[in-house]
C-alpha cells in the first residue's frame, strides 16, 4: 500500500509539474504593458517612456520577435507670486514698489518605436532568462507657455516719497517646440525638441508569478543618436500699461517679437497718438545634437497576456 501511495505521489508530481509550464514555448504571442513604479516625477500629470506596450512574438521555443512602443506625456503647471518686500531705488531721485505672479504650462510628449530579438534560456518552469538587441526611432515634442503679471508703483524719493505714477504689465511667452524651468529666472534653460535613433544589446529575466502575469528586468548598453529641429524658437508679447499720476496721462506700449524672424515690432499709444516702429533684433534658432552610449538598467512590473 506505501509504494502504491508514492507511485500515486510521484504521477501527481509529474502532472503537476507538466501542468506549471509558465514559460514561453513557440508559436505563444504575448502582449505586455509595463511600467516603472520606483520612478517619481513632480508634475501634475506624468506618463513616463518608460510605461510601454510591448508584443512579443516565439517563432521557436527559444527564440522571438520583440515590438515595443513607448509613450510619455508629461504636463506641468504651476503660478508663482511675489511681492518686493521693500522699495529699491532705481536711481537717485526714483524709487518703486513691485508685485506680481507668473504662471507656466510646460506640454512634454514623447513616442518611441523598437523592434527587436531574444533568445531564451528557460532555467526553470517560472523563470526565464533573455538576450538579445533591438533597434529604434523616437521623438520628443515640447512646448510651454509663461504668462507674467506684474504692478509697479513709481516714487519721488526727493519729494517726500510723492507718487509719480504707476503701472501694468503683461508678458506673454509663448515657446514653439521647447519648454522653460526655472522660470523665476529670466535666463531659464528649455528642453527641445528632438528626432533619435538607438541601438541596444540587452538582457533580462521574467518571473512568472501565474501564467501569463510575470514580473521582470532589463539591463543593457544602448547606443543613442538625437537632433533638435531647426524650428526650435520662440515668441513673445509684452503689453506695458504706465500712468503718470501728476498729470493723469496713460501709455500704452505693446511689443512682439519672434525669434525665428528676428523682427521686433513696437506700438506706443499716447494721448490718442499711435506710433509703431520695427527693428531687427537678431534670431534666435536652436539646432543641435546629442550623442549617447551608456548602460540602462529597467526594474519594471509587467503584465502579460499570452495567446
């Protein structure tokens, strides 16, 4: 009867361990989404490249085609205010009294396209070790927006502190294809936009946690080639309100600029008198490129579903 129970131990076994093949064997057709979810982001709204679809093709029992697709969308927005605690002097005679807000809306897009192939070393029924290399084209989109409020208050520091007049202004910043940060900083650096090519090697393991749900990681060398479009620029609008409290005069001036043109265009309206004048103030394009080669590592949880 003990042998009996052992013989029937052991088939049990046997099938059970047939049963348990999580691993993928040829002709299987697996379609993933994975993202990263030890990478943090301070945005409203982030969508990493590194949350990717991926299809994966076995036309052999160690070998398969790989189609990975990567979308990031990255939206940020954010107001700042600020107020001069105290009166500067612009000169000897001036001094003024500044408040204001800025608000900035940067859009960060980003889409890749990859293909390529694995070789598979199944060491167990859940784990499955890859190599392999693929190749790519990419693309990072940017734009933003800053937009800057901002009173004045103007004083006659030798008239007892009499108030001169007063003032608005309103700056638009409109950038084409870049982002701004740091944007309390005039001189704020921009993230362009860029076209890019890559080749990686590459090898990884998936840890099947119940059929077709497995967890994994990636490392690599990836070798990165990017240019920014010459349309890489940027306009601006500033609309300036001045009023002179002595004799109650408003003026108005408003100028446009693009940095693609290198045109500069004022328009001052004054006691009903309107003059514009234009100038060239130089362009202002940004074309560059960008070479990479460094070694990757992605921790990443995917979830599959094989066919």
């Amino acid at each position: 009867m003990k042998k009996i129970f052992l013989a029937v131990l052991a088939i049990v076994g046997v099938c059970n361990t047939t049963s348990a093949q999580y691993t993928p064997q040829k002709n299987d057709i697996s379609v993933e989404v994975g993202f990263n979810p030890f990478k943090g982001g301070d945005g409203v709204f982030k969508l990493d490249e590194d949350f990717q679809f991926k299809a994966r093709w076995m036309f052999t029992d160690k070998d398969a085609l790989r189609f990975k697709l990567g979308l990031g969308i990255d939206n940020d927005s954010w107001t700042t205010e600020y107020t001069d605690g105290a009166r500067y002097a612009d000169d000897n005679t001036k001094d003024h009294f500044l408040s204001g807000s800025t608000e900035t809306k940067n859009k960060r897009t980003a889409l890749s396209f990859n293909v390529g192939y694995e070789r598979h070393f199944p060491v167990s029924e859940r784990i499955d070790l890859y190599a392999g290399g693929e190749f790519g084209f990419g693309f990072v989109s940017c734009s933003g927006e800053q937009t800057t409020n901002s009173y004045a208050e103007y004083y006659d520091l030798n008239d007892n502190g009499k108030l001169l007049g007063y003032g608005t202004i309103n700056n638009v910043t409109k950038f084409e294809k870049q982002t701004a940060y740091n944007t309390t900083d005039p001189t704020a650096s921009r993230d362009f936009s860029v076209t890019r090519f890559t080749v990686a090697a590459l090898a990884g393991f998936d840890f099947y946690v119940y059929k077709g749900l497995y967890l994994g990681a990636e490392l690599g060398i990836r070798f990165a080639n990017g240019k920014t479009p010459k349309k890489a620029y940027y306009t601006e609008n500033n609309v300036t309100n001045s009023t002179t409290v002595a004799n109650n005069t408003t003026k108005t001036t408003i100028r446009d600029y693009s940095s693609e043109s290198g045109i500069s265009t004022t328009t001052t309206i004054e006691g009903g008198v309107t003059n514009t004048t234009t100038a060239y103030s130089g362009t202002s394009l940004n074309e560059g490129s960008t070479t990479t080669l460094k070694f990757y590592v992605d921790p990443c949880v995917r979830l599959g579903i094989k066919f």
